[in-house]
C-alpha cells in the first residue's frame, strides 16, 4: 500500500471511530484516549494522522460538509424540481419528537455548540459548517429561481437556516412539535417571495 493511500485509510479508520465515539457518548465526552481505543490505534497515531482534538473535530466538520454536498447534489440531480422544496423542508424541519434519540448532526452540532467558547477551532469549524450550508442552500434556491437574484437566494437561504436552528433548539428543550409545523410554514412563506 502506497503512503498517500495508508494516510487516507488510517484517516477514515479514526473518523469512523470518532463517529462511533460521538454517537455513543455525545461531543464532549469524546477524548482522543477513546478515539483511540475505538479505532485501535494509540494516542499517538490519531495525532500522528490527524493530529489534536480540534483538528479531529475539524476533519470530522468536512466529513459532514462532504456528505451534506453529496446529497444536496443527488437531490438537485435526481429529485423532480416540483419535489425540491419539500423534500429540503422536511430535512431542515423533521418533526422529532422529544425523546427521540440524537442522530449524528444534532450530537455534532449540539456538542460543537457547548465546547465552541472554549475551543476557537471548534467555533471556527461551526462557522465554516453554517457558512457551508448557507452557500449549498443559496446555490440550490439559485438553481430552483434562476431569475431571482443570488443575493435575494442568499437572504432566505441565511433565513430557513435560522429558523430550523433555532426550532432545533428550542425542540430540545421541549418545545410542543406543533411549533415545528409553523417554523416550516414561516419557511414556506420566505420561499413563496421568491416565485
């Protein structure tokens, strides 16, 4: 095996374990010490390919942002334009109900959010994600209304991601899933301006 294609082995052996690792124990509690155990390898290996804990996070953060760009393309290619917009707003708002186990983002997310002030790398992945997401959201609204401008796409892109954030969180803490069906019509009124 070629030392570039033991590098990107390696590196997809620790993030499948840092993905196993945030499932099972949420954002905070995974240590490079369990990565490690997870994967097998030792502490220094993780450091060795990866290197510290921000830096895993930050890798991990464009794992996501790949997967993320990866549907969104398989959705803009393969969805009937007249399904485009349900289908992105079932995603962005997917009634959950209270005791419904985290999936994989709200754990990343979630985790990022609560260790952000003390990790500016962590802040700074979670700004690139948002970022990220706007920009495939913006392009996506682009591709739908080709005679609105980009800047109008851009505005109600920004806007759904703040309304699911913000109805994520609040969910979180309890919020009655009736307020989910609103957020998403709010969604849809902001997408009617563009037609």
């Amino acid at each position: 095996m070629g030392r570039k294609k033991l590098v990107d082995q390696r590196q997809i052996e620790i993030l499948d374990a840092f993905e196993r690792c945030l499932l099972q124990y949420g954002l905070e509690e995974c240590t490079l010490e369990r990565v490690a155990q997870e994967a097998g390898k030792s502490r220094n290996i993780i450091r060795h390919y990866i290197g510290n804990r921000d830096d895993l996070i930050a890798a991990f953060v464009e794992r996501i942002l790949l997967r993320i760009k990866q549907v969104a393309a398989d959705i803009l290619e393969n969805t009937p334009k007249q399904r485009l917009i349900p289908n992105v707003l079932n995603f962005l708002f997917e009634e959950r109900k209270v005791d419904s186990p985290p999936d994989l983002g709200e754990r990343m997310l979630g985790g990022m959010w609560r260790i952000r002030e003390q990790s500016p790398l962590t802040q700074q992945a979670l700004l690139n994600f948002y970022k990220e997401f706007e920009k495939i959201l913006t392009e996506g609204l682009s591709h739908l209304y080709p005679n609105v401008p980009v800047k109008k796409c851009q505005e109600i892109a920004y806007s759904i991601i703040c309304l699911a954030e913000t109805n994520w969180v609040l969910g979180s803490v309890g919020v009655d899933i009736s307020h989910t069906r609103m957020v998403r019509r709010s969604a849809e009124y902001l997408l009617q301006t563009l037609e």
